[in-house]
C-alpha cells in the first residue's frame, strides 16, 4: 500500500514538472510601455498611480503600485506595492528605467497584460496618455539587438525556411518581420570608435516566436 501511494505521489510530481516546463508563454499583440521617462523628468508629477483591474471594464482596481521620488528628494524612484510584478522588462533605478508588459488584448478603455510571465497571470490597467501599446512589429524594430537562444535548433537562415549561413552566437539588429520570422543583420546604430572600420554585413532569417513563447533574447539599450 505504501509503495502504491509513493508510486502515486511520485506520478503527479512528474506530471506537474512536466506542466511547468511546457507551460506556453502567451505573447498576445505586442507590448505597452509606461512612458516612465515623463514621470520620472516631469518637474510637475511628483507620485503617480498605476493602477491594475481583474476585469475589461477596468473598474475597481484590485491592486496599484506607486511610483514616487523619496520625501527627501534626492532623486532616486521609490516603487511601492509591486512584489505581484514578475516580468523582464521591470527596471526602474539608474541609469535605465523600463516598464514593458506583454499585451494580450485591448479595447476601448484598457490592456490586457501579462504581470508575471512565470504564471501568466493577467491583469488590465486602463489607457492613458502615459500608456504606450506598441505592436510586435515595432517593438522588434525598436530593439538594440536581439540573438537566439538556441542558434543549433534556430540558425540565421538564407530564407525562411532555407539553409543556415551562420551558426555562430551574435547580435542580431531586426529589420523587418513577417509572422514568426524575423529579417536580420549584424549592422548597429551605434557610431564606430576612430579607425574601427565596420563589420562585413552578414544578412539572413531566424524564427522569433512559436507556439510556445520567445525563441530569441532581445535588449532594449546597448
């Protein structure tokens, strides 16, 4: 009887660790951005209230997180009540502040986003002027760069669908997307230093998402 219930136990714990490794990351439409940046500068908005809703209607709130400078001014962002908050474009101290949600859905008066990318749960927060949705297409565009996170199971491709041309781990700067593919060079923004002479473009396709979630890192600033 003992070796039949510890057989059990040992059977769901598997089928639970198995749930949470295939757990499917919802990407929805795109991102929307806090412009914290106004917030932040603004000589005017010295605490602003984020406010977070269960429903589409988005009223009454079930949580908020507020954005404050410290009473005694010396210019550093406290953030109160956002232990809820598990995503990857989370950061507000120096020298970077970014708040980026994946967007499920939206409508007349709000988001849908995700607010822990560990669980998927979701909250809505209503549009505002600080509130900026940004489909997927410009948000890759918009990226420094981004790179694979498996290049052997998703090398830069000729085509879609075509043959590897590199396999090695680089830097990719998005130039165009079409559905889950992703047009990519190794060219950047950013100004050479004196008698650096640029890279030999190396162009080519890689996949940026499926069914399950991500396939490539990105960063946001250099």
């Amino acid at each position: 009887m003992k070796f039949k219930l510890l057989l059990t136990i040992l059977l769901i714990s598997s089928i639970t660790d198995a749930q949470q490794e295939t757990l499917v990351k919802p990407l929805g439409i795109g991102k929307v951005k806090l412009q914290i940046e106004d917030i932040i500068y603004s000589k005017t908005i010295k605490q602003y209230e984020l406010e977070f809703f269960e429903k589409e209607d988005c009223l009454n709130s079930s949580n908020k997180v507020e954005f404050k400078w410290n009473k005694n001014g010396l210019g550093y962002m406290e953030v109160l009540n956002s232990d809820f908050i598990k995503i990857k474009d989370w950061h507000v101290e120096e020298p970077y502040f970014i708040v980026n949600f994946i967007c499920l859905e939206k409508n007349s008066k709000g988001y849908k986003i995700i607010v822990n990318e560990e669980t998927n749960e979701s909250r809505w927060i209503k549009k505002s002027p600080k509130m900026e949705f940004q489909p997927w297409s410009d948000f890759l565009r918009n990226l420094y760069c981004v790179e694979q996170i498996d290049i052997n199971s998703n090398p830069l491709l000729n085509k879609v669908n075509g043959k590897p041309i590199n396999k090695e781990k680089q830097c990719w700067k998005v130039l165009k997307i079409s559905e889950e593919w992703i047009l990519v060079n190794n060219q950047t923004d950013e100004p050479l230093p004196n008698n650096e002479k640029p890279l030999k473009e190396i162009k080519g396709w890689i996949k940026w998402r499926n069914k399950n979630g991500l396939l490539i890192d990105y960063y946001l600033v250099y």
